[in-house]
C-alpha cells in the first residue's frame, strides 16, 4: 500500500519536474482513483458498505461525478437513466450498445434538459430519441360503446 502511494509520489515529483502537465493530471486522477476503489475496498470488507451507503453515495452528484470518471459507480447505466427519468412521464425503452437511449413520452412533454440530465449521470450515452406512447383509437370509443 505504502510502496504505491511513494510510486504515484514519485511519478508526480518527476513529472512537474520535466514540465507534463497532461500526464501529471492523468496520474492524479489515477491516483484519486485508486484511492477512491481502495476506500470502497475498505468500507466493504468492515462491512461498512451497506445498500443506503451505496445508495447515499450514488446519489450524491459530485461522488457519483467522481466514481463515473474512474468506472467505479454502483450502478449501471440504464438505472442510472431511470433515475434522472423518475416522475418526469418519460419512461426508458432501451439503451442501444452503440449508446443510443430510447425513451417513450407517456404523457405532457419531457422536460427540455432531460437530454443534459441523462448524459450528466450516463456519460455512456451518445444519443437521446424519443418515441410518443399513442392512444390507440379504438380505446375513444370504449366509453361510448358502453353507454
């Protein structure tokens, strides 16, 4: 454990040195990386890391942010999308292997940020379609049959 933080230290130390800065900012982040999977480690081996600590966490936007750009986030992306999709009357139809979310509009208009939210907690997703639940006609009718 210690011989890895002295190896990230050292890689550190020797990049500002040599003036690199892109590769400093990559080692940094791996470094916040590692740490944040080793807390994670941590947490789950003291029996720490129950479902509304995972839950808590995931929820947060800056730690879920942070595990999303280390691949370290609970939860995958189409639960993700449900999240951002909960009460808004937009529901997920599928989400493609090339990343394209297909949604359905049950009812009103989706909200006009629904695109941003959902790349904000799927960075995974490369497109937003969206698909209008009809009424099939037949169901107009149903009541006036009836009387």
């Amino acid at each position: 454990m210690d011989d890895d933080l002295r190896a990230f230290d050292a890689r550190i130390d020797a990049l500002v040195r040599d003036d690199h800065d892109e590769e400093v900012v990559r080692v940094v982040t791996d470094l916040y990386g590692t740490g944040l999977e080793r807390l994670f480690t941590v947490l789950h081996e003291a029996g720490a890391l129950t479902d509304p600590v995972v839950t808590a966490v995931a929820g947060d936007e800056l730690i879920s942010a942070l595990l999303l750009v280390h691949g370290l986030h609970p939860y995958g992306p189409e639960a993700r999308v449900a999240a951002v999709l909960a009460g808004t009357g937009v529901s997920l139809v599928s989400l493609t292997a090339e990343g394209v979310c297909r949604l359905r509009v049950e009812h009103g208009h989706p909200p006009a940020d629904l695109p941003d939210s959902i790349r904000a907690a799927a960075p995974e997703v490369t497109g937003v379609e969206f698909e209008q639940a009809f009424i099939p006609i037949s169901s107009l009718f149903i009541r006036t049959a009836a009387s």
